[in-house]
C-alpha cells in the first residue's frame, strides 16, 4: 500500500477506535473484516498504531494540538507503527518539521497525567497501592503483553511441545510459575500447529493459569467454573481431573459459551458440561447447592489487570461502572458459595488491579460467612510446588497478587476459602 494510503487508513480506524462505542480489539477485527484485501503487515501497522494511540492518548492529544490538519491524522502520525522514512514520504513539509519538533520533547517536561496515560479516577488508587511502584507499572502498559499457551496436561508433556515448537520455527520458554505454561516469542499463526489443532495448547496467559491450580480439581469430584466465558480455566480444570467427574461450565452469556465448543471439542474432554444461565441465582445453581467440591469464580470485572491488550478499557471504564461491577461481584460470589459442599473449596478472581473489586469484596465475603475459613495462597502454591510463590502473593501470603511490571502477567487477584460448617 502507498504510504499516503497507508496513513489515511491509520487515521480512519483511529478515528473509529476514538468513539469507544465498542472494545478496540472488535473494531479493529471488523474493519479488516470490511476490507479483506489488506495484507499481513499493512494489518499489524494499521493495528499496533490505533493501539498505541490509544495507550497513550493524553500525550498525543497535547501534542497533536500543536499540529495541523484533521485529528486523526496527528494521532495517526504520533501512533505510527511503521517505518519512520516510510511514514515521512506520506507527509508534506509542515508536518514533517512538526513531527520533528515533538518527537525531540524531553519527557522530564511533561506533566504527570501526559507520562502516565490513565484517567485521573485510577491515578490515586493505583498510587495508593503501589507507592513507588506506581511508575513501573505505567511503564510495564506501554509494553505488549508476550503470548503464553498451556499445555494440555491431561494428552501432552510442556518439553516435548517445546520442542515440537521448536521444529516450526517457533522459540517457546517454560513460564516462570506455572507447571503448563509456555512463553512463546513473537506471535507466531498458532491456529495454523498441529499441535493447536490436536488440542495440545492453549493461548492461555500464565496468570490465568495459576487460577486454575488454585482450585486443585481432582479425579472424580464434582467441579463448576462459574463465570467460564469462553472456557480457558474450565480446560485447564477439566485436564487437572484427569477427564474424571463432573465439570459444569457455566455463564450467562450463551454467546461465550459457544466459543468453548471448538476449544472443547479439541481438549479431548468428555466431562465438561455447558450450561447458559439467567443470572447468578438461577434454578440450575440451586439444584447443586451443596453438592460440588470446587468453585472458580471469575468475576465479570474492570479488566484493568489486561491494559496492555486491551488499553481502551482504562477509557471506557468509570467509576459508576465500577461501583456497578462490586455489587454484582459479591452477589455472584455469594451466590456461588452455596454450591460448596462442607469441606469444598472456593476461588474468587478478577483480571483487575482495584482493591475495590478485589481485598474489599474478599473481607466482605469472609466477614459475612463465618461458615468459611480463608486459605493462604502461599501455601496452596507452594504444596503445588510453584517456585518463587510467596513473590506472586500479598505481604501476608493471603492473596494472589499478580501485576504485569513484577511478574510479565495480566494483573490477577484471587481469594480461596473453605466451607468448614454448614
């Protein structure tokens, strides 16, 4: 494609990105479904430079408005993911010497809200957890988060895989925590492997994979997956019961559950049992009251944790919606409890990094059911023989307490208690 054509294209998917009527990751995937004749790597310019205007928006508006022209375009222009001469041949002079001049800014010079990129509502919950951490994490966000499959435990072993990737050219490492996990280099076509279509791996981030070791599934037990979505931890507690027992995947989103069936149908799994609900109390949850043996519950939440896939979250969120989110989280939690037969084990995770969705729903929960005992993730993880896990956890060894600049993961929080009473 002409570089003039390939930047008037940028400008146009950033300017449909900039709405925020729907997540960016759906806008972009329709306007190349619109436009099919784009090749491979106009594609990855097109994407990583609406994605990067995004991450850092603020900055690029202050200095787009010293600019001329449309916009989108300046934004454009900021965000480009291409070559720089090739990006230049697309300019006329005037914005070639305005390029030039922004690009040398000092970044000692800005203010804070043009070097952080968040809205000021997350700025000062951030700040108060992180302290001096504050700064690395901003920095770990304008990173792209790396690619980690599972492997599936239950028909293959993580070195043999390794290798197998190996053989197509694709450099994979074990993760640093979890016992099924690979880091692959780049991002390599996986649904192209064999090793994909056999059900041999899953895109899966490590971090998501330690919540399912969490709840150590095991043979024969009846298990639900109560927010499954699209079903990655419900494979990976479905391999983790040797195919054995009963495993309901459950959401209220039919939607999301249709996206299991192909993941499922590759995972060699028989025990796995979709189910759409209503809502967190419906009939179907009341009928297993008292009968499972292990709960994993994956809160709908901010997403926060996943900024770096997903940065136009930190835009579309607030705090209303935010305040929405805690209730429905403790009444979903609430009401998955009342699954748990007395000696069962309950998870409750969120991909976000607020306390509010996260400590405050757990110490609500523990201070409402004394019928529960909490759990130490440290030592669950450790008895599960994870390296390093009192570095994945909160200074009391409580919580699981993942973050993208400490541990290269999606930010992950989790909470495990035990019925201990009726």
């Amino acid at each position: 494609m002409h570089p003039k054509a390939l930047l008037e294209a940028c400008a146009e998917l950033v300017r449909e990105v900039l709405r925020f009527d729907h997540p960016a990751d759906a806008v972009v995937s329709r306007y190349f479904r619109e436009r099919r004749a784009l090749g491979p790597r106009e594609r990855a310019t097109l994407a990583e430079t609406a994605y990067a205007v995004v991450r850092r928006k603020l900055l690029f508006e202050h200095l787009a408005a010293s600019g001329s022209g449309p916009r989108e375009r300046r934004l454009a222009i900021l965000g480009f993911a291409g070559d720089r001469d090739f990006l230049k041949s697309a300019l006329n002079d005037q914005e070639k010497a305005w390029l030039d001049r922004v690009t040398a800014v000092d970044p000692s010079t800005l203010s804070e809200r043009h070097r952080h990129n968040l809205p000021e509502w997350l700025v000062a919950p951030l700040k108060e957890q992180l302290g001096d951490g504050f700064w690395p994490l901003v920095e770990s966000l304008d990173e792209s988060a790396p690619l980690d499959v599972r492997v599936n435990a239950l028909s293959d072993k993580r070195e043999e895989i390794r290798q197998e990737l190996a053989l197509a050219g694709i450099r994979a490492q074990p993760t640093p925590y979890s016992p099924w996990g690979l880091r692959l280099e780049g991002k390599p076509a996986l649904t192209r492997l064999d090793a994909f279509a056999r059900g041999a791996i899953e895109v899966q981030d490590e971090g998501s994979q330690l919540l399912a070791l969490l709840a150590d599934a095991r043979r024969g037990q009846m298990v639900v997956d109560f927010c499954a979505g699209a079903g990655g931890k419900t494979l990976a507690l479905g391999a983790m019961m040797r195919n054995t027992g009963r495993l309901y995947a459950f959401d209220v989103s039919a939607h999301r559950l249709e996206n299991l069936k192909p993941r499922l149908a590759r995972s060699k799994l028989s025990n796995v049992h979709p189910a759409a609900i209503a809502h967190e109390r419906d009939e179907r949850i009341k009928r297993l009251g008292g009968k499972i043996d292990r709960v994993i519950v994956d809160a709908p939440c901010s997403g926060l944790g996943t900024l770096r896939r997903n940065p136009d979250l930190k835009w579309r969120q607030s705090p209303e919606v935010l305040a929405e989110l805690a209730t429905r989280q403790a009444a979903i939690l609430d009401s998955a409890a009342r699954l748990l037969k007395t000696g069962g084990r309950i998870v409750y995770a969120t991909c976000s990094l607020l306390r509010a969705e996260n400590e405050d729903i757990a110490a609500a929960f523990t201070a409402a059911h004394p019928g529960f005992k909490r759990l130490s993730v440290q030592e669950l993880l450790e008895s599960a023989r994870v390296g390093d896990s009192s570095k994945l956890c909160s200074e009391d060894g409580q919580d699981l307490r993942l973050w993208p600049q400490r541990h290269g993961t999606d930010g992950f929080y989790a909470a495990v208690w035990e019925k201990v009473q009726h």
